[in-house]
C-alpha cells in the first residue's frame, strides 16, 4: 500500500492529498470582483497547490467547475482557455450550484498526476 | 512518472485522460427527446469513450450524475441500471445541477480502472 501525503492539512479539509502519484486538489475559491477575476486567482491558487505537490497545469487528469450562474459559463472559459496547458487538457465538468458564500461566484477542485 | 494520455483534446477539455491504469471521462451530454433518452445516449457515448481507453462499463469506479431536475431520478436511473452490467456497479453520486448546455438535463462523468 502506498502511503497519503497531504498539503496543507487542517482540521477538516487538506487543500491537497497525494496518493500513488495522483495528487487531489480540494476545491479552490478567490475572491474577486467578476467570474474572470475569481477564475484568474482560483487558477493562480492550483497553480501554486500542483507545483507544491510536484508537478504542474499540463500533467491534469480531472477538473470539476462549479459557477453560481452557468450564464457566466463563457467569461470563466475565456481565462480557462487561456490558462490551460495548450494540448493538455484535463477531462472537465461544469454546472451551476451555489457556494460557501454569496460572494463566490466560481470554485474548482481538480486531479492530477504527479 | 506514468505518462498522461489523452483523447479528444480540445482548447477547454479533453473527452477522456488516462493515467496509471484509470480513466477519467469528461462530463457527457447528449440530445434525446426525454431525460431516459438522453440518459442511454450518454451511456452509449461513456461506452465508445471506455472503449476507446481501453477500458468498459463493466470496469467504473465512480460516476457522477447531475439532473436539472430530481424529479427525473428514476428515468436515468431506469436507464442507468438497464446498462450497467450486472455485478459491476460503480460508486455514484446524483445531484441537482443547472448543465452548462442548457439543452441538456442530464450529464453523466465517470472514472474507470483501463
């Protein structure tokens, strides 16, 4: 059995555990003025979270997106697009559901090899 | 590092991501003119993207469900079970979801062991 590492544990949630170079990156949330601002530090956030777990944006498996409002769907696109690794795409999800707070307008938790 | 393959790689996703022997399936959609419909479209677009990753429904881990509408849980699952094939069930969650296609009422995303 191979061991679980986690990143940035606490009492309740890792933001990040490692198991058999797979890492499993909690939903991320920013704050932010516009859907396009909170994607940019959302991203910004996993960027940091994968590169302390060694690896980084081209090596993603799985993403999950949520959004309070799927019409925002196009403008969290514009940054996604321009944030993944061209060629290098995870397998994605996305759908509308509401968040920890009424300011949060976008989250996304993803997997990635290591 | 086991490598990272993909299918389908498009600019926001890839249809499918294999790495270390599992599969990872982007959420699938797919017109039909009622949810059990659609839900048997999606199943048979899951079957051909497995089949492509060398793997089959038989061999899913973990599927994620979402309805636009609860009421329709019984439909897809009518349709879900009438494809599984028996002794295999996967784990599964099933929630309530506004899609990111508003044409669509239900999504289906799944994981599997290649």
């Amino acid at each position: 059995m191979s061991d679980i590492k986690r990143i940035e544990s606490g009492s309740r949630v890792s933001h990040a555990v490692i198991h058999n170079g797979v890492v499993y990156v909690g939903g991320v949330l920013s704050t932010g003025t516009s859907v396009r601002e909170q994607t940019k530090n959302v991203l910004q956030g996993i960027d940091a979270t994968l590169q302390r777990a060694g690896t980084d944006k081209s090596k993603l498996l799985s993403a999950t997106v949520w959004l309070t409002d799927i019409a925002t769907f196009d403008e969290m696109n514009s940054v996604w697009d321009a944030w993944v690794s061209p060629g290098n795409p995870p397998a994605r999800a996305c759908i509308e559901a509401k968040l920890l707070k009424p300011g949060h307008r976008v989250e996304i938790a993803v997997i990635a090899a290591v | 590092m086991a490598e990272v393959e993909r299918i389908g790689a498009g600019p926001h996703l890839s249809h499918v991501a294999i790495h270390a022997g599992v599969v990872h399936v982007s959420g699938v959609v797919s017109p039909g003119s009622s949810v059990r419909e659609q839900t048997q479209n999606v199943l048979a677009g899951i079957d051909e993207l497995l089949r492509g990753a060398g793997s089959d429904k038989a061999r899913i881990l973990m599927a994620t469900v979402w309805l636009t509408d609860m009421r329709h849980y019984q439909e897809m699952d009518g349709a879900w079970e009438a494809w599984l094939p028996a002794g295999n069930a996967p784990a599964r969650a099933c929630i309530e979801a506004k899609l990111s296609l508003l044409d669509f009422s239900v999504a289906i995303a799944v994981t599997a062991a290649q």
